[in-house]
C-alpha cells in the first residue's frame, strides 16, 4: 500500500485512475440503485455490450471512442425501451440480439480499422490505469448530468420504480420516465465501461447498490451508501492490484462479489439473531 501511495503522488495515471475511479462509484451507486431495486439487470447488460459497436465504428472513422460509446448506449436504450412500451411484449430476444450485433459489429469495425490498435480490446475488460485526463472530464460531464436529472426527477423515478400504475393515476408520464431512466443507465455503462470493462460492467453497476439494499431503510439511504461502497472498492482494487500487476478491472470485480457474499452471511446472521430476539406468542 505504501508503493500504491508514493507513486500516487508522483504519477499522473494513476492520479486520473483516482478521479476516474471516484466518479465511477458515485455513478454506479445512484443508477445502480435504479437497476437493483427495479429488477432490470438483463436490460443494463444489452446496454452494455452494444458499446462495443459504437467505439469500433468511432475508432474506424478517427473519432474518440467515448464518442461512439454514449451513442451506441443511448440508440440501445431507447430502442429496448420502446420494444418493450409499444409492442407489450418481453424484450429478451432483442436485447439478446442487440447484445451480440453490437459485439460483433465493434469486433468487425475495429479488425478493419487501418493500423490496428490492440489496446481499444482492453475495453472489454477495462484498464482503469489508461484513463486519460480527457476522459477524466467526459466522466466527470456524465457524472454531474447523471446527478442533475436525478435530483430533479427523483419523485417521479422512485414512483416509476416501484408502481408504475399507481404513478399513472397519479399524472405521471411513466414511459417517457421510463425511457429517460435507460437512457441515465446507458451513459452510467458509458462511465463503468471506462473501468471495469464492457464484461464486468454490470458486477460494478449491480453489487454496489445490492450491498447497500441490505443495510438502507430508503432510496436516498441505499444511493449515498452504494456510491460510497462503489467509489471504495473501485479505489481498493485499484491498490490492490498495483504492486503485483493485477488486471485493475478484475480485481475490482473480485472484491466487490466478496464484499457481496460477506454482505449476505453478515446479513443472514443478523436475521438470526433479530429472530431468536423477538419474543415467540404464548401457545
């Protein structure tokens, strides 16, 4: 740790690793809440992998790939959101399907790519270490529209999230909400992407606010604890793996799914004990 430390303070990777990482856990732990707590993880991992195509196509045409990647997430989001609005059907067939063009299209664009660049592959797996200033300030443009239209909207996305009918009767235009809550899912995997990878996108983006809905009594609770838990072991794995050149975006994912499991025996350990406290009616 004290490695990690002194060459924190002479190298500026890793100070933009440090931004990057924080505002990645400040994001993950406000739309992560929205995914746990509304059940749309399968939707968020479509999103995800269609970010691939975008970056290839951007990476072939000489633009930044963070360009093609908000595109390609957003297209993905409104494209599922409305399937599923209109043709009042499951999505899964076309977020499968959307999941696997996207992939393939970016594999496609990037082999064809003139002077081929094989770090754009460490995409699929993340390279928080690679994050250039540049993207430090994207991320941080993201992060503050992200908290800007939360805040905003938070009544109303909470009313989406856990009755939508009952949001209805009350005035509230849930499909354009509900469009716009997938659309703050795509640029948060925009965010993710930059970290952990297109693969391990949806660990950081779910594990964080699972944690947190074992110990928060409200949305506001379960949002500022999974941000606080998402920035922590964003910057813990980044440490971690530091010394002995571990792959960061693994690691991360690593102990945030032990994180997870010592969450679940700590959680089922306090129902016990709530259990054999609370006093059994007289027979």
């Amino acid at each position: 740790m004290s490695e990690f430390l002194e060459a924190l303070s002479r190298h500026a990777f890793l100070q933009n690793a440090i931004a990057a990482g924080l505002l990645a856990g400040v994001a993950c732990g406000v739309i992560g809440t929205y995914v746990v707590v509304k059940r749309i993880v399968f939707i968020s991992g479509g999103i995800a992998h269609t970010v691939l195509g975008g970056m290839g196509i951007a990476y072939f045409l000489g633009a930044a790939p963070m360009y093609g990647a908000v595109i390609a997430a957003i297209v993905a989001a409104l494209i599922i959101g409305l399937v599923s609005l209109k043709a009042n059907q499951r999505e899964d067939t076309l977020i499968g399907a959307l999941w696997a063009f996207g992939m393939a299209i970016g594999v496609l664009f990037i082999s064809r790519t003139p002077g081929y660049n094989v770090d754009l592959m460490s995409y699929l797996f993340g390279n928080i270490l690679l994050v250039p200033r540049r993207d430090v300030v994207g991320i941080l443009v993201l992060d503050a529209a992200i908290l800007t239209i939360v805040l905003l909207l938070s009544k109303r996305l909470l009313a989406v999230c856990y009755d939508e009918e009952f949001a209805r009767l009350q005035g509230v235009r849930v499909s354009g909400l509900y469009l716009l809550l997938l659309c703050l899912i795509a640029l948060t995997v925009v965010i993710l992407v930059q970290v952990v990878g297109i693969v391990l996108v949806i660990a950081l983006l779910t594990l964080p606010a699972a944690i947190a809905g074992h110990y928060a009594r409200s949305l506001t609770q379960m949002m500022i604890l999974a941000a606080a838990l998402g920035s922590l072991l964003t910057i813990g794995g980044l440490a971690v793996s530091y010394q002995p050149d571990l792959p960061p975006g693994a690691t991360i994912i690593v102990l945030a799914s032990v994180a997870y499991l010592l969450s679940l025996f700590v959680r089922a350990l306090l129902n016990r004990r709530r259990r054999r406290q609370t006093p059994q009616p007289a027979e």
